[in-house]
C-alpha cells in the first residue's frame, strides 16, 4: 500500500515540475522483473524515476536502499526501454 501511495505522489510531483509522464510502471518484454516505475519527458530529455517508498521510522532513504542488484536491474530495463 505505501509502495502503490508512493508511486503516486511521485507522479502528482513530477507533474508538477511540468514533465510529461510516458509510462508508469513499465515492464520489459524481455525480462518482466525488469520494471521502471515512472517514464517521463523533461522537455527533450528523457528521464528514469525509481520509486522508493520509505516509512517516517526507516533507518536509511529510498537512495541508500538501492541495493547493486536492483541497480543492476534497472540498468538493464533502462537498456531494454531504449531499444
């Protein structure tokens, strides 16, 4: 529930910076554990959004919870997004 919450006031955030959102939660056709959460356009600069939901209580952020196997994950559907 945080997560899906989350997502959405990342959206409604992006949105109001005046991106255009292109896709939420896509998922690759080559691997679907390969998912980026948030596709959205920057005037011509295309731009990645990971969501990462965190509680008031959490001992670290969304950005240190990233760990190298999920990064590497995201690299790879970033890869299969731009093909």
């Amino acid at each position: 529930m945080i997560g899906k919450y989350g997502e959405y006031l990342a959206v409604r955030f992006v949105k109001s910076q005046k991106f255009k959102i292109i896709h939420q939660n896509w998922t690759s056709s080559v691997d679907h554990r390969r998912e980026i959460d948030v596709i959205a356009m920057d005037d011509e600069v295309l731009v990645f959004i990971e969501v990462r939901s965190r509680s008031a209580k959490s001992l670290q952020s969304g950005y240190q919870s990233i760990s190298k196997k999920k990064k590497s994950v995201l690299e790879k559907a970033f890869r299969d997004y731009l093909r």
